[in-house]
C-alpha cells in the first residue's frame, strides 16, 4: 500500500538520448517541484512550464528543464503527480533525484506507480498487467494484443461473464427466498453453465494461438549438408547471417536469427546438416552438432525440409522424411532449392508428400535462392497455417498471461462441479454457493479480491522497470 509516501523515480531509459523524464507522485509533488525551481510559482494544472532548477543551498545551476504538474485524481495514479523533461544525462538527472529527497520524496519500487493506479481504481489488474506486456512487446503483433488489453479487451469478457452469471446466480437465490412459490428447469440451468464453460474454453484456445505468435514463431531450417539452408536463411533475412560454402558441413551448430514480417516475429534456426558421418570420431564437433539438432527438433513450431533439386533425392534425404515423421508434426513445409539447376534425377515421387499428413503443402515447393524465386511465400504460408480457418480470430481474442491461465483453469474446474451439483440435482443453496466461487475467480483476475493479498500484487508489479 503506497500511504502517505511520495515516490520519484527515472522514467526515460538510461543511455545517451535528449530527453530524460523524471516521475513524481504523492501528496508531496507539488511542495517538491517548488524547492527544485529557482523562482516558487503558482503551480496550475496540466500545464506545462519552462523552468531552471537550482540546488537552493549552493545556488548550483542543475538545467533547464520542461515540467507539469497533474492534480489528483486526473492522473496516472490518481494522486498528485508531476513530470519533469530535462536534458538526458545520468549525472543531471540523479542531482535531481538527491535533491527530491531531501524534500521528503522516496525512491519507487520497480511498478510501484502502475501499482499505485491499480490500487487507486485508475485501472483493474489486468490492465495493469497489460502496460508491461505494452513495454515488452517484440513485435506489432505482440503490441496490438498487449494495447487490446490495455483498452479492456480482456475486462470486458471478464464482466460480460461475470454480468450473465451474477443475473442467473441472482434467480437462485430468489428461489430459495421463495421456496416453494418459485421454480427453476435444471435442465435449462445445466444447459447455461455449459455453454459459459465452452464460451470460456473457446476463448483460452484462441488466446493460447495469440500467445504463442506473439511470443515469436520458431522455425527450423532441416535438410542434409549443402541443400542450401544458409543461403535460404540470409535471403529471408536479406543479409549474410550464416557462412556460406560449398563444404558440406559448415553449419556445425544451430544458428538463430530473428525477423519481423507482417507484424509477426520469426525466430529462424539454421541446423546442423544432418549426415551420417563414416566415422563417429572423424569430427566430434560437427557429431555433436546433428545430435543436437536432432534432439531439438520437436521444440519448433514449424520445420521447413529442404531437398536439393540439382541432386537426386538419395538416402539421407529419406532418413531425414523418416526422422521428421517420428515427430508426429503436421507442422512441415516440404522446400526444394536450386530449382534454377534441377536435375533430371530430382524426383518429388520418391518422398510421398501428396499421401504424407505432415506436411503443410500438398505441391512441392520450388525455389531458388539464386533467382529468389518463391523465397517470397514461405513465411506466407506458414502465415497462412497461423489464422487457418479462423482467420478472423484477431478481433475476437486477447492475450493471457500464466497468472490469467491458472486462475481461468480454476474456473473450469468449478464450473465442472457446479455442472455436476446440477446434474445430482442439489440444493439450490449448494449451486448458489457453487456459482459464487466461480464469480469471486472471475474478480481474481482483474484484481478486485487482490487488495489485500501484497505478496500477489509484489510479484506481478516487481517485474516492471522502476518509474513505470
């Protein structure tokens, strides 16, 4: 609980910049910025003032500075706060700091001032929750969900829920008023905590999609040496990341890159060629490097096979498909490089990819790292998998984060034995009860029954930066 005590905190990042942003925020904000500024003033609110500050015991210029006081409740902790712009440099803006404390402010604790908003009715937890995943955001995709919250996406499920059971658990509790004068169909009552359940269910399952495309989508480059991965992972990434040669081999460890594409984050992982080397001690390192690639294969989301077309599809490249088909993944895109070289050996008929379950695309896919061709649409098709049929699922979803998840669990779970009281035909004292705990977890996650549980609120706002 934030009491009477004024915070401060740096709010820019540290580092070389022009602007750096000091945070304020208690009662004392006001009284504080009035001993920094060399002249008092009368200070209005929302309005922003041009103003030196001073160190008033030695008169020492400390800069000229941008600053703005903002009046409780309008601001972003519902208390007295004020901002204050000044040139970005660490040795400024701690004079700043040492100065505010001998003027009663406290250093912040890292959230403390979103702590302050959720605890001040500014916002509930779970929007709380969303401004760090706004500022950890890796991608537009990421952003646009994390803002999706921010704005209440996930709260007004939560209500929406929340209104409709409230209303049904309200009518119970009028019948045991009333016994005797009043009814209520099991059945019908069954049916409604079904279809709350499967509302709930289907909403986990969109935002577990959500979750794992924002977190970065992991893809793995797979095929035998000198197939061409390199080459293909540099033209997607439109520089030279990976060695390149004509040596089979040269990969002797998985390589990781990122990119951004269509708003969606790509982690790409160039493998280790898988080959069976004639002796297990001829190169230990480049040994160690296949088993590792083996071994992390089912830790991707997507696997791109990549065959060489200037070649004909020999043993190793089956070994490989038959590799792959212990995964049980249907999660593969079947690639052929070299296309502007194709051998007239190649043949797709070899590898039965049109009979084959694990593969996305039912045509081979022919490309050519020389001419580029159709290097383009890889990412589109694995793009194209994310949405699958539900392609409009990113107006209907959010993201959930694992504190959102244990506590919806939860929720399934009682709802479960709430479906089964009904079905047992219970008291409806017993189902009152049952339905009140499921609203109590609703209330969890935004917040409402968290008040007064510090160890939760600890651990959800110490993963904030200091001055957010």
């Amino acid at each position: 609980m934030s009491g009477n005590k004024t915070i401060i905190a740096i709010s820019s990042a540290i580092g070389k910049g022009a602007i750096g942003i000091i945070r304020i925020s208690g009662n004392l904000s006001k009284f504080i910025i009035n001993n920094l500024v060399q002249k008092p003033f009368d200070i209005k609110n929302h309005i922003f003032y041009h103003k030196t500050l001073i160190n008033k015991e030695n008169n020492e210029f400390i800069d000229d500075v941008m600053l703005v006081f903002m009046a409780s409740p309008k601001s972003y902790t519902g208390e007295d706060m004020a901002e204050i712009y000044c040139h970005n440099n660490i040795h400024i803006m701690t004079k700043i700091l040492d100065l505010a404390y001998k003027y009663g402010a406290s250093l912040a604790r890292p959230g403390e001032f979103t702590e302050r908003a959720f605890l001040n009715g500014k916002m509930d937890l779970a929007s709380s929750e969303a401004v760090l995943d706004v500022i950890n955001a890796n991608s537009n995709f990421s952003l646009k969900f994390a803002q999706k919250n921010l704005q209440g996406s996930l709260t007004n499920l939560i209500n929406n829920i929340k209104v409709k059971i409230i209303d049904k658990t309200s009518y119970m509790e009028l019948i045991i008023d009333h016994e005797g004068i009043l009814d209520i169909d099991y059945n019908d009552l069954k049916n409604f905590f079904i279809n709350v359940k499967n509302e709930i269910l289907d909403q986990i399952k969109l935002s577990n999609k959500t979750n794992k495309i924002a977190k970065g989508i992991k893809i793995a480059l797979i095929g035998k040496p000198n197939v061409g991965k390199s080459s293909i992972l540099n033209k997607i990434l439109g520089e030279d990341r990976a060695i390149i040669t004509d040596i089979p081999g040269t990969t002797r460890d998985i390589i990781e890159s990122s990119i951004e594409y269509k708003d969606i984050l790509f982690n790409i992982f160039d493998t280790a060629g898988i080959r069976n080397l004639t002796n297990k001690h001829e190169n230990l390192i480049e040994n160690l490097g296949i088993e590792k690639t083996k071994k992390s294969l089912k830790n991707f989301d997507y696997i791109l096979f990549i065959l060489d077309m200037s070649k004909s599809i020999d043993y190793l490249d089956l070994e490989i498909f038959n590799e792959l088909k212990l995964l049980k993944s249907s999660n593969i895109l079947i690639i052929a490089n070299k296309s502007d070289v194709k051998s007239k050996n190649f043949d797709i008929k070899n590898i039965k990819i049109d009979t084959s379950n694990m593969f996305l695309n039912k045509n081979l896919i022919e490309i050519s790292t020389k001419s580029d061709k159709n290097l383009d649409i890889l990412l589109d098709k694995i793009i194209e998998n994310l949405y699958d049929s539900d392609g409009n699922f990113l107006n209907e979803t959010f993201m959930l984060n694992a504190r959102h998840t244990e506590i919806f669990n939860k929720i399934i779970k009682n709802l479960d034995i709430l479906i089964s009281d009904i079905e047992k035909l219970e008291p409806m004292e017993i189902l009152s009860m049952d339905s009140r705990i499921i609203i109590n977890l609703l209330d969890d996650i935004l917040g409402k029954n968290a008040i007064t549980n510090d160890e939760i609120l600890d651990n959800i706002f110490r993963k904030f930066c200091i001055g957010k």
